[in-house]
C-alpha cells in the first residue's frame, strides 16, 4: 500500500475519533480508531512502516489537539507498533483470531503506557477508572480490528481461497 492512501486512512479516522466517535459511544467508551489503524498497518504490511511513522505522527495531532499532555499518545502508538511488528514475525497474519488477540493485547498496552506516562506528569487519574473501561474498549477496538481486518486482508494476501489456506 502506497504511503499517501495510509496516511489519508489515518488522517480520516483522526477526525472521526475526535469529532464524530462520540455519536457511538456506550457507557462513555468510545473504540480508539487510531490505535486498531496501528495495528492494523503493522501487523498485515510486513516490511512497510505505516503504523510506526503515521500512528506516531497522528498520535502526536491528536495529542495537540485533544489531550492536555503533548506526545503521550505517540509514544504509545510507536511503541505499540513496533511491539506488533515483533509480534507479526511469531504469529500467522492471516488468522482472525491472531489480528484480534494482537489489537486487545494493544488495547491494553495503550492504556497502561498512557496511564504510567500520565501518573509520571502528574495526573490525577487513578487507575481503577482505567481498568472499569477497559472491557469495552477490548469489545470496541476488537470489533473495529474484525472489521478492518476484512477490509485489508484482500490486499495483502492474494490467494485467500487456495485449498492451503486454513483459518
């Protein structure tokens, strides 16, 4: 995938989550578009560093835009991403079931990383807060990760009805 069209896929999703995500909330959560994007890119496209320089990219837009605290959110999504790169070495990128294991597992990074981060500055969040979202964020961002996995998958993998391939 060519590096305009990722970045015009996050460049979207940066508006949707800080504008228009909030019309789908439940119980105050919303998915982070972002983060599943990071995912995404870093565990499907091997070799090709969209997640790392487009999540840190946008993670530091959105950190500017939205938060109170400037490059905690792209540093989560670039250590993330290259954690999911690792990860995509050990596991099989065409199995759903990995590409979700990997985005709750990435869910759950973000969080704690943005939460030690945000202690160290100074914060007055408490980490129960964080963990009572937590569930719905993996349901959210699993669900999104479901769905872009369906998307992408039809582009980097070719021969997905070869008799070879096992889910």
């Amino acid at each position: 995938m060519k590096y305009f069209w990722s970045f015009l896929m996050f460049l979207i999703c940066t508006v949707i989550q800080g504008n228009l995500i909030n019309l789908i909330e439940i119980f105050n959560i919303t998915p982070n578009l972002i983060l599943c994007l990071v995912v995404m890119f870093s565990f499907l496209y091997n070799g090709e560093y969209h997640g790392i320089i487009w999540g840190t990219f946008f993670g530091l837009v959105s950190d500017i835009l939205y938060m109170p605290y400037t490059g905690v959110s792209a540093l989560a999504y670039f250590v993330i991403a290259l954690a999911v790169i690792f990860a995509s070495d050990v596991f099989n990128r065409e199995n759903i079931a990995n590409n979700i294991i990997v985005s709750v597992a990435a869910t759950l990074a973000f969080n704690v990383i943005t939460f030690v981060i945000l202690k160290i500055m100074g914060s007055d969040i408490h980490i129960i807060s964080m963990i009572k979202c937590l569930p719905m964020m993996f349901v959210y961002n699993a669900l999104v990760t479901f769905i872009l996995y369906h998307i992408f998958i039809r582009k980097v993998v070719r021969f997905r009805s070869d008799r070879h391939f096992r889910f």
